[in-house]
C-alpha cells in the first residue's frame, strides 16, 4: 500500500516537473535553435572551406570530416542562398 503512494507521488512529481521544463524551455526552443543551426552552418564553412577555395590552416584535422558533411551539403548550400552545391565533388541537384 506505501510503495503505491509513493509510485503515485512520483508520477505526479515528474508530470509536474515535465510540465514546469515545457514552461520555461518552449520561448526559447526557436532561439536555441537558431543559435545550433548557425553553429552548424560555421562548422560546415570550416570543414568545407578548402573546398570552396579559401585556405584553411586546419585542413589536415578537418579533412577527415569531409565523409561525414557530404551528406548535408544539399541543405546548407541552399540554406546559404547558393542554387547550386559549390563543391565540384558533390553534384547534389
């Protein structure tokens, strides 16, 4: 009969602070978002900008990052206003 309390009480317990995280995170999911986006699309401009021309100091650390980026290049060189994928590698229209 206690153990049954208490199951209860912990239920309610995490319903209730599932509901007070929603509260104070939901203003700002879009914010955070935008803020990994924008990280992401500066990661991605590192690893690709030997590729795309502009030297890049860290080149031999980040060439092994190509495999990895390939995948994604459709949505960040669209996201980043280019029609076509700047890579002459990656023909990914």
């Amino acid at each position: 009969m206690l153990s049954r309390r208490f199951g209860t009480a912990r239920r309610r317990l995490s319903a209730v602070s599932d509901g007070l995280r929603e509260f104070y995170v939901a203003p700002y999911r879009r914010t955070f978002g935008r803020a990994r986006r924008d990280e992401d699309d500066l990661f991605m401009l590192l690893v690709l900008s030997e590729a795309l021309g502009v030297p890049n100091p860290a080149s031999y650390y980040t060439a092994e990052l190509l495999p990895l980026v390939y995948e994604r290049v459709h949505e960040w060189h669209t996201r980043m206003g280019m029609e076509r994928s700047p890579l002459e590698d990656v023909s990914c229209c």
